[in-house]
C-alpha cells in the first residue's frame, strides 16, 4: 500500500459536500493563498485535527480527482521570471485537464490587491499544445486588464503537471483546503521529456481571507509554516537548473533532494 493509499479510510470518513455547495460557500478565485509540502506521512495528523465539522467534496462517489496542467510562457519565459523575481505584475497561463470528467479550462491568474491571487478562467476547447485563437484573445485581454501588455508575446508549452487532489471546506470560516499527492512534474514534449515525481510530498493550500484559518493554524501546531512553493515555477526550476532559483532555493533543498543532486544546483 502506498503512502497515499493510506489516506483512503480518513478521506472516506468526512461528510460529503457537493460541488455546488462548495462553489456556493467557498467561491474564492480571488483568495489569500497559503502552501505548505509536507510529508505524506504527515498527512493524517493534518486531516484528523481538522475537526469533526470538516467536508470533503464528492462527485460521482470520488473523493480523490486526477488534475493535469499544461502551462504556458513566453520562450523567454515572462512568467516564470516574474514570480522568481517577484514583480507585482507577473502571471500564469495554464489549461487545465479535470482528468475525471474530461473538462479543460483555459485559466489565467495574475496578482490582485494586497499580494491576493485572481484567477480567471474559460471553458476550452482545442489542442493542448497550442492556444486556440479564443484563449489567446482571453489572455490578452484579462493580462491587459492587469497592466500586462502581451501584444508581442509569443506562448508555448513550458511545463505539465499532474497530481491527486482532495478538496475539503471548512464551514465555520469558508476555508477552502486543496491536498494534492501524487505529484509528478514534466517538460513538454520537444524540450526533452524529462519528468520528476515527488510521491512522498504532498502540497496543502489553504484558501480564504487574509486571516490565518483554523487549518493554518493547525499546520503551525504541526511545525508547518508557509513556503513559496509553486507548481510551475518550483517545478521549472527543479527540472531546468540554468534558470534563476533563488526564491525556490529553500523548497528544493528540503523537498527535492534527488532533483538537486542530479541537477547540478548548490545543495
């Protein structure tokens, strides 16, 4: 039995939430972000502590939902570059696969108010290496919105993920909590194919108002603080070591050892 496996009969055990309802109480596109990776095996001290009002979302009777994400950047990758180096107008571009159901939507997310994530997002249609023609006008049009010009940028596939996602809501506060496992990180097709899988870590996001939530604070209990791990600009510089990394430096060395080791970046 995998690490993951394990988690089955505490996942199985929480009171179900429906999509709707969960989109009704905790719709939060533009939300205060927190992420932690942690180990697997840690993951039931965090589930168990949540409390006994905690609800995890079911669909067809599935608790755990498959994800995959192509992302796209400039050739002189624009948008990594810009979370690396923290500028206030940085953003992602990302089709996103619900492997489940088959849904692909085209998703943008740049940077609110106050350090606040907003992520915008149509359904798409099309192929996954390339932006239709809607999605491209979609990006510029919601990157100028955000005082991004993109008229001369040209988008390519950079990076694709993929990962096991549970989502949970805690009533009380509207919190939002995202658990995603099995996460496996690749280089698109035509750069080299390279993968890296990570599935002894998992990566928790908490989801709400600027206010720590209960799940925050239980994850400090735990020795658990925030990290800047992103699944685009953590897992680009784990597989590409000529990028700049300093912002991620910690992350790597902690949760990506072997990555380091075979990269070639400082340990």
């Amino acid at each position: 039995m995998s690490a993951t496996d394990s988690l089955t009969p505490l996942i199985g055990g929480l009171r179900p939430i429906g999509l709707d309802e969960l989109v009704e109480r905790a719709s939060l596109l533009t939300r205060l972000d927190r992420k932690y990776m942690l180990p697997v095996s840690e993951l039931p001290y965090f589930l168990s502590g949540l409390g006994a009002d905690v609800r995890v979302l079911e669909m067809d009777r599935e608790r755990r939902f498959g994800y995959r994400s192509v992302y796209f950047d400039t050739p002189e990758l624009d948008g990594y570059l810009g979370a690396a180096r923290r500028r206030r107008r940085r953003f992602k571009l990302r089709i996103r696969t619900y492997l489940d159901s088959g849904d692909h939507y085209f998703e943008v997310k740049t940077r609110g108010p106050r350090g606040t994530t907003v992520k915008q997002r149509i359904p798409y249609e099309g192929s996954q290496w390339r932006l239709a023609s809607e999605a491209r006008a979609y990006a510029d049009e919601t990157l100028a919105a955000a005082g991004i010009d993109s008229d001369g940028f040209r988008f390519t596939p950079s990076l694709v993920t993929s990962y096991r996602r549970t989502t949970l809501l805690l009533p009380a506060s509207g919190t939002r909590v995202t658990v995603d496992t099995d996460l496996t990180w690749a280089l698109p097709h035509g750069i080299d194919g390279t993968a890296l899988r990570t599935p002894d870590r998992a990566i928790v996001e908490t989801k709400s108002g600027r206010a720590g939530s209960g799940a925050d604070r239980l994850l400090w209990s735990l020795q658990h603080r925030p990290c800047p791990v992103s699944k685009y600009g953590t897992g680009l510089a784990a597989l590409r070591p000529e990028l700049p990394a300093h912002r991620w430096l910690p992350v790597l060395r902690r949760h990506f050892p072997t990555a380091l080791a075979w990269n070639g970046s400082p340990a």
